[in-house]
C-alpha cells in the first residue's frame, strides 16, 4: 500500500498544492516552523478523517479560509482509490472514488497509517485515555469491523451516563444500555487482550532485532471487570453490570468497562510511566511503533504508509540508525521529515525521494 498523490487546500499553513510520491522512502526537509508536521498530519486525516494532534475540526482550516480539503490517490496489490475529505466549521464530508460515503465504517482501511511524532512520547507519560486509543486505533486498522463496536459502545455510554445523572433513574432503560454495553465490551476486551498478547511477542523479537529498548518490554491491560466476569459471553459481562449497578447508581456515573481500561507498560519490570526516562519513553514508542507495523503487514498482506516526523531530534545516531536499518529492510512507503537529511547517511541517497518544505509549499530538491 502507498500514497500515490496527495492534494490539499486550505489545510493549516499549507498553500494548495498537489504532490507525487515514490512508492518507497521520501524524505522532507524544512526548517521548523515551514509545515513539515502539517503535511504529515494531512496525510493522517486522510488515512481516518480524523487529526492525532487536535479533536477541534476548526484548528485544521487554514486561517482565513472557510474550508479545506485533502484528496489522495491510494495504490494497494489490488486497486487504486481516491479518497477525499473535506472539513467545514461543524461538518466533515468524506468521499471515495468521489462517492459521498455516509458511515465512517465505508471509509476506513483504505489507506492504512502509523505515525510517530514527538507528541508521542505523551502515550507513555500520558493519561490512560492515550493508551487506550492508540490500542484501539491498530484493532481497527487490522479489523476495521470492530470499528462497530467502539461505535456502539461509545453511544451506550453517552446514553447510560446522561440516565445516571437524572435523579429518578429508569431500571428497565438502564438495563437496556447495559445490554448493549456488554454486548459490545465482549469483543472490545476480546481484542484488546488478544492484540496486547500478539505485540508483546513481536516487541520481544524486534527488541532484540533492533535494540531500540533497554530491558524486556511488558503489557497489561488492566480492567475494573471483575475477573470471574470476564467471558466472550456478553450475557455474563451483562450480569457483572446488574451486580454493581447500585455502585453507578449512587455515584451517578459509569464507572466501570473498557472505557475505564488502564493499559500498563512495563520495562525491564518497572511501570515506564513512572520511571522511564525521556530517551528510554522515545525508544519504548518507536519500538511499539514498528512492532505494530510488523503485526499490521503480517495480518494484513501489505505494509501501511509509516510517518516519521522529526525522527532525527528525537533518537541518539545509535538508535536511529538502527531504527532506519530495520524500517529500509522491506520494501514499503516510508515519509520522514526533518531539518536535515544527514540521518539517512546509512542510506544509498539515490532510492530516496527528496523534497522540500518551504513556507508551506513542496519543491523538488536535489541532495
């Protein structure tokens, strides 16, 4: 799978533009400040509508422009798709093969991406809402059906909490909510557990492979389910709901499901939210990073788009070289940004695609 052709127009600091890329490794040079990030969080939102930088849509729009817009070309083994997304204050439209598409269930898995950026080092150091997301960002990028669930789940909770907080709660409405949350938490805690268990095996091959880490790598999610509840069977998870109601009945609130889940890193046997240091939390994310990219070609036959934005400022020359033998071991796209293309020196510069990021515009540059 590659990004043939990206086109955008309105988008952050970005002029409008369209641009080609190589099927293999691009690298964009640009001082900070010119837009590197922006273009790959463009590519991003096209891969899942979404920003992993922002939640508020408007921040996306150019400033003075009413809308913007990111049209791309995707080639995988079979086919070639046009996917598009346009963002307005309060609306989003998205489009493939020009088609108004009016589920986000038909957009998703066309265009499949992980991306590293310095934001990520928060998924360690972060709150347990960040960890959440990024596991259930790759069960949907290897599954996107499950992308339902979430779905389904997510408005049960919205619905079952604003019941929760009236002060003459419906039983039987309550009952109803809890159904449809089990129903859904089932396959939701299903796949996180079966996910965790897959990439720590492939954490522990490539630790070894790449030796980005320092100590043997850890996951465990910790939930507030009890554990005698815990079944592929809904219909138990719906009685662990029925127990404990008089808990969230008092509090007023939904405490417990997957959307109180805790996903606990550990290296070399300690918690690396408390005690990893900043270039051990780097190392620990870029290694999760790739391991995933491993799981992601395996189950799905093809290599997803990997962003790699300013990679060069964020690892010692020891680990990024390493981290680049590995990425340019395979065939697969790669886009990097940086102030500098002096990290690639391990790379014959002739099977790189160079380009440059000035003032929000791409150009063509020769290294």
């Amino acid at each position: 799978m590659y990004l043939k052709h990206l086109r955008v127009s309105g988008f952050r600091n970005l002029t409008e533009q369209s641009i080609e890329f190589s099927p293999g490794i691009t690298f964009i040079c640009g001082r900070n400040g010119e837009g590197k990030t922006n273009l790959l969080e463009a590519i991003y939102v096209l891969s899942l509508s979404k920003s992993y930088r922002t939640s508020k849509q408007q921040e996306l729009i150019n400033w003075g422009s009413e809308k913007s817009a990111i049209f791309g070309v995707v080639r995988d083994s079979l086919n070639e798709t046009k996917l598009a997304v346009g963002i307005e204050k309060g609306k989003r439209e998205l489009l493939v093969n020009d088609e108004r598409v009016d589920s986000i269930l038909k957009y998703l898995g066309h265009l499949t991406t992980i991306a590293f950026s310095p934001s990520d080092l928060a998924l360690i150091k972060g709150g347990p809402s960040l960890r959440r997301k990024f596991i259930d960002k790759h069960i949907n990028d290897l599954k996107p059906t499950t992308m339902q669930h979430f779905l389904s789940y997510n408005k049960a909770l919205a619905n079952k909490s604003v019941l929760l907080a009236q002060n003459d709660v419906d039983r039987r409405a309550l009952d109803s909510w809890n159904v449809i949350m089990a129903q859904s938490a089932s396959i939701i805690l299903e796949e996180r557990y079966s996910l965790l268990k897959k990439l720590e095996e492939e954490l522990r091959h490539e630790e070894n492979r790449i030796g980005l880490c320092d100590g043997e790598v850890e996951l465990k999610l910790d939930t507030n389910i009890a554990e005698e509840f815990l079944s592929k069977d809904w219909k138990t998870l719906f009685e662990f709901y029925k127990k404990v109601s008089y808990q969230e009945l008092s509090k007023r609130r939904a405490i417990f499901g997957p959307h109180r889940d805790e996903l606990i890193i550990r290296l070399g046997g300690v918690d690396s939210r408390a005690f990893a240091s900043q270039g051990q939390t780097r190392s620990l994310v870029l290694s999760l990073k790739f391991a995933l990219l491993r799981l992601i070609e395996e189950g799905k036959g093809e290599s997803p788009v990997l962003l790699l934005d300013d990679v060069d400022s964020e690892l010692d020359s020891e680990r990024r070289e390493a981290l680049f033998e590995a990425i340019f071991s395979k065939e697969r796209q790669v886009i990097i940004t940086g102030t500098n293309h002096s990290a690639l020196s391990a790379k014959d510069t002739k099977d790189i695609q160079f380009l440059g990021l000035n003032q929000g515009k791409i150009q063509s540059i020769s290294c």
